[in-house]
C-alpha cells in the first residue's frame, strides 16, 4: 500500500515549521499593527461559491468533494462570500493567513496545499486604501529582513481605456493582457508573435508597444495616461496619483509599470505587485476588485493584497542555509540516576514555570545518553540533577556550547539562560 | 443560488476569532513550554492512509475527495503515517493545533470542520510521557483560568485482563467496551440491560461491575487491579502506578477510573481524559497506542492527548460573556479636515514603528463620523491631528472612554497607551 503524502503536498517536519512559525508570525502582528482583524472560513466551500467566480482555468483546479463541495482556491471568494451576505461596520479591514488548494502540476516551488496571507479593505473606494496596503505589505517584508523591495501599480483602467483607444475589442482583451503579463518573462519580439497568432493587428500590437515603451518614470507614465484622454483613463491617472502621493507620507515610492496585468480575471481598478529583485517572481500582489462582491449579493467596493509566503520562507530559509535553527527548548534536564528523577521532574516544574522551555529524559536514558540526545537536538543548556543538587534544592547549569558548568538555584538559571 | 456556508461549517468574524488566537496561542505557547515541536501535515490524505487505522464509523465521516483522497479525520493517523516511514531522533515529541473534518450530524457544539490541539510522544514506552503529557494538559487549561480539573485515568490493559478473566471474548469484548463508556451518562440499570441486548451474559455483566464499583480511590483500584492476578493485570498496575507516581512531581493527582474506556479503537495501554466538572463532557482525552504507527511500516510506541479547543474556547466566551473584547487596534488616528491627511499617515506610521496597533481613516468621513466609528469598534483612544498637530509635530490624544484629552508627542502618546 501507498501511504506517502498526497502529490504535491508537503509534511512539515519542525525545523520547517519553526520557520513557517516564525514567518507567518511576524506577517500576523504586521497586519496587526495596521489595524487589521482576523476573520477565517471554512477550508470547504460550496462548489457554487467556488464557481461564482468564473474563470476556466481556475475551476479545473478545484479539489472537489462528494456532496457538491470542493476546497478553497483562495481566500477572497470566501470573504466574498460573507460580505455579499453579512452587515459590516465599515471599512472591514480583514486579515486571513491560511491554506489554499488548487489540483496544479506541482513544480519547484509550487504546492497543491500552500499558505496565503492576504489583507483586504471591504468598503471603500478611497485610494488610502491601496497605500495603506502596499505600505503594510512593504513593512511585512522589511520586518522579515527585506528591505527595498520594488513596488510596481497599474490600473485595469488604463488598459481598458487603451484598448478602446487603438480598437482592441472585449473579445480580444483577455488574450492581449495574458500576453501582456509575460513581459519580463519573454523577450518583445516572442511576445509580439504570441500576439499576432492571437489574431492581434500589426497595428494595436504597435500602439501597446508605443504605449508601453515609452513610459518610464511616474511622471512619464501619468502623462502618458492622460494623453488617452478618454474618461476613463483620466479616471484612473487620477486614482494612480493619488495612491502615489498617500503611499509617499508611508515612505515608500511605488514605480507604474504599464504592462503589469495579474492574472486574475476580478481586478476591477489599481493592480500591484512586489519584487525582491528584477530576476525573480513577485512576494506579493493584489489589485481591486470593486465587482467581485457584487457577485454575491451586495455592491461594495473592495482592494486587497496577498503576501507569497511560502516563497517568503523559502528566500528566509536560503538566506539562512548555514544555521541550523535552535528548537524552542532552552533547557534540557538531564537526571544522574534513578534516585533523582522525581527531583529532575520537579526542577522541570520550576524552569517551566519561569517560562523557559524546558525538556527532560522521557527514555530512561543514562546520562551520558541523555546529554548526547540535547547535544544532538540543539538544545543550548542542561540541568544535570542528582542527589547533591537534590539535596540542596539546586541544579548544575551547564552551556552546552563552551561546557562551562556552575551548580546554581533555578533563579540564578533564569538569569543566565535569558542572558543567552 | 445558495451562497451559505457548507452545512455544519463557520465563519469566524473578528471578535470570534480573536477569542480563538487568543485560547491557540496560550495553548501553543505551553506546548512549547514542555519542549513539544510544532509539525504539520497536509489537510489532505490519501484514502487508503485514512483508511488504514479501520473502524467503519470514521470511515463513513471521511470527506472524500475525487481521485482517491480525503479530509484527515484527526491528527493522530497523519502522525502515524509520518512516523512510519521516516526516521526520527527519539522520542520525537510534537503539537499540532489544525482543523480536521467529519461528515457527521452537526449538533450544539459539534462541528464538521474543528480544530484539534495535541501533543504526542513517539518512541517511548515509559510513564513519564503520560506524566509529561497530564501536566502539559493540566497546565493549558490553568493558563486559560480553569484550574481544579479532574483527570481520570485507566487502562486498556485492565479491561482486558478482565474479560479475560470473567470469559468475555473478543468478539463480544468491543460492544461491552462502547456500553462500559456509557457510564455516567446512562445510569447503571439501563447499562446492563444494554449489555443484555448485546448477549453478554448476566454473570459476566456482575462480574464487570463488581469489579468497577468497589473500587473508589486509587490504592482500592490498584489492589482491585492486582486481584485479577493476571500478567497482563499486573502490568496495567505497574503501569498505572508509575504514572501516578511521576504525576506527583508534577503537581497533578489523577484518579483512576475503571470505567474509562475512551472510543479509539487504536489506544492499547493507559488511557485518560480530564473534565472541568463532573455533569460537562471531557475537554482533553487521549491515551497510548503502541499499535498504530507498526500498521504504517515502524513498530515505535506512541501516546497522545488532546484539548477539546472548540469547548475551551465556548467555555471561555461563556465565562466572559459581558465584555465585548477589546480590538487589536489601541489608536485610531482621526484627522480634522483634508489638509491633515498627510500628516495623519505620518502620524500613523510613527505610531506603529512602536509597536502601538493603529488605524487611520479610509473613509474619507469627516472628523464626526471618523469619532463614531473609533467608538463603535471599541478603540481606547483617538490621536486627533489637525493643522496645528501637524505644525507642532505632535497628535491631541484622547481617551475614548474618560474622552479626557492633552496634545502630547508620539512618545508621550505611547507611555500614556502602554499604560491603559
């Protein structure tokens, strides 16, 4: 029989997920900071939630369970879902860090079970919302030791108001934006002829290009914007300004850049997404999707971030190959013999009552054992305990690092172990 | 189009789930304390994994996914599988807090998707790790304020040894086993005559109660164990009398309970569970299963506890049920007209550089409806900033309770908020 973990799902053993611990954990009090609550769904949805969405390609993803159920894909359908249905004191700022599945071809890097960790504001159309976001998201990295990480927005407005402009239809805007997003993955050229296959004109294939290219700096990008000067591409130079100019008091400068896309089929307004490096994928995008409710029964505005965390800890763990990260446990109470096990159980008590996380002997194991087995998890220290220590009310403290040792109260450990 | 949530399932708006971070954490941070190691495991498994521990009446509650997967029914076979095929430094000691799904009749307080909280040992067949796992138990509960639990404790060695004894066979050993557990919710009567319809004989009916009812207290359970006289009787005593022993170090006295069966079919030694009063149901169960993971290819002893979270956490709104429960959010920055906004996000950026929790207005309401909604969300205290803030640098803070209010410095602002 086959009892290995299903294909493109992972086991986390704990130094993984002290990792994992750490990371999603320093996320949560980010969002914290920012003002945002907690709000989780159910892993299983109602597969006419699930498809309420739309999309092909996303519903061929979707874990499907006997009874018309299926997992969730994301967390936004779901908090779609409530929000559609439910009265909220508004703006809902909501933060969710949580699993998704999607039944993709696993490759390096991409699990059929990963995490999201995703803040959404429900409510408001403000363009604050988007700096508040891109400023929180920005803080979650540098708190994780990422600093300047580059910040790209766009508007779905503006593409749509170029494709108006250069003749682009409804029909073939889909085709024209996913060929959009491969800009940076694929060289101009290839993505021309992508375009021309898809029955794209020489001429609009040149009048995005145009668009595109000569658009580098904000200033720039701005003006090339209003130089469409439809409505609606006036409508989003004033949202991207405005987003610009808030995001400045956050400290942080996002760059427009005309070909970012996203691949989701609900952004409605501001699209962003955030690089490490030119070379590498985005650690987190979002955009706003001002229908996407809508679908669910309530029109409200919405703009939400998602942070890629399981590429997060996977850059944490790189930068970090040579440590081999410490357990938890601080202490590990080693007993000379039998006679003084009842006193190493005791002294356990103590340290852990002290809020030190503290380990004892569940094996039996004479001493020399014991010390190889905290030598051998990482552990810092050792309490070795027999009847002199028992008979005094004291344990012998040894660093396991330099074996210096000293017999002292479980006090006096307290200081040396936080000292550490 | 019915957009609800899967039957049996919960969304947990912000209040919710700050009451359930809150009980997670505590319960996180003890396991912790005891040197447990977090480890995870998919949501998913392979069928034939979830199968494998056997036992029809899980078998029907699995959430089956297409393509021969399922939803993990608890978090104890994912273990085993784990254990099984990989190779650990013993013992390996984890927690686990993570949802696990049952097909079964939702009722009050009983839920298709709920979350486990667990610790097992792996590897050890000693009594401390029963000792160690009690106390980590008992310790979870007294940091959530419900001290004075009653653990009961028995073994499956004892009911063994005493069908054996008094002739009751295999075969009719399991359904003795299922209306032993009745105790305490049936009363006695209605037992036997269960027993009657299942075909145990009315002499081995005798003899099962006499053995359990004269044995109050823990030296009279003992000695009723040893007069059985069996060596697996013996065993079971010398077992039980171990964990009592190292229970005393730690502080805890559980009282044998011959009648304690528990439902796992796997758990083949002690088993115990704790109980805040004697007319409400268990909060923490658990036992020892030297079998279980030898059915994923190791043979390795293992026990295991685990909290019943979802009743820790309505008991714990029960008890607290006046107060609403504070947001994370401790400043809502509100600022007097349009001209303060930049100055209101620099506000807020110091204010969270200091760890202070803090929202600023999305809204773009006025400096009333911005009050309102501080008030309505529980927030402790507003920074006003208007033009003559931003000139001094400084943020008019108000304590929305008392609404006494003083211009101070961002760091005054954070003496003042640390204190409340």
């Amino acid at each position: 029989m086959d009892f290995s973990v299903p294909k493109g799902m992972r086991d986390f053993l704990p130094q993984e997920m002290r990792e994992r611990e750490e990371v999603i954990d320093s996320i949560r009090s980010t969002f914290r900071l920012y003002g945002y609550a907690p709000f989780d769904t159910p892993a299983v949805e109602k597969m006419e939630t699930l498809q309420r969405k739309g999309g092909e390609e996303i519903e061929g993803q979707i874990f499907k369970i006997e009874g018309g159920l299926g997992l969730r894909f994301d967390l936004t359908v779901p908090l779609a879902r409530v929000c559609g249905g439910k009265q909220f004191s508004l703006p809902f700022k909501r933060y969710a860090i949580a699993p998704v599945w999607r039944r993709e071809e696993p490759q390096k890097g991409r699990f059929r079970e990963f995490y999201q960790a995703d803040i959404d504001v429900v409510g408001s159309a403000s363009a604050e919302c988007e700096a508040e976001l891109l400023a929180c998201a920005n803080e979650c990295l540098e708190r994780l030791g990422f600093a300047n990480a580059a910040i790209k927005i766009n508007s779905r407005k503006v593409l749509d108001a170029l494709c108006e402009k250069i003749g682009v239809g409804e029909e073939k805007k889909g085709a024209l934006m996913r060929s959009l997003d491969k800009i940076g993955k694929l060289d101009g050229e290839e993505i021309r002829k992508e375009m021309e296959r898809k029955g794209i004109g020489k001429q609009e294939i040149d009048g995005v290009f145009g668009f595109i290219e000569g658009a580098k700096g904000n200033e720039k990008a701005l003006a090339k914007i209003r130089e469409i000067g439809t409505k609606k591409a006036l409508e989003a130079e004033s949202e991207l300004s405005a987003v610009l100019c808030a995001c400045k008091d956050y400290g942080i400068t996002p760059q427009i850049d005309l070909s970012l896309v996203r691949g989701l089929a609900y952004y409605t307004g501001t699209v962003f997404e955030i690089k490490l490096s030119e070379d590498m994928g985005s650690v987190a995008g979002g955009g706003r999707y001002d229908s996407l409710i809508s679908l669910f029964g309530k029109r409200l505005p919405a703009v939400g971030i998602s942070l890629g965390i399981e590429r997060l800890i996977a850059l944490l763990r790189e930068k970090r190959k040579e440590s081999k990260g410490a357990p938890y446990t601080k202490v590990f109470v080693a007993c000379v013999n039998e006679k003084a096990r009842d006193y190493a159980r005791k002294a356990a008590g103590e340290l852990r009552s002290r809020g030190i996380c503290t380990e004892i002997d569940l094996m039996g194991r004479n001493l020399g054992r014991q010390m190889e087995y905290a030598n051998s998890a990482g552990i810092a220290f050792a309490a070795v305990v027999g009847e002199k220590e028992k008979k005094e009310g004291k344990i012998t403290l040894r660093d396991l690092k330099s074996g210096k040792e000293k017999m002292v109260s479980v006090e006096e450990a307290e200081e040396i172990i936080g000292k550490d």
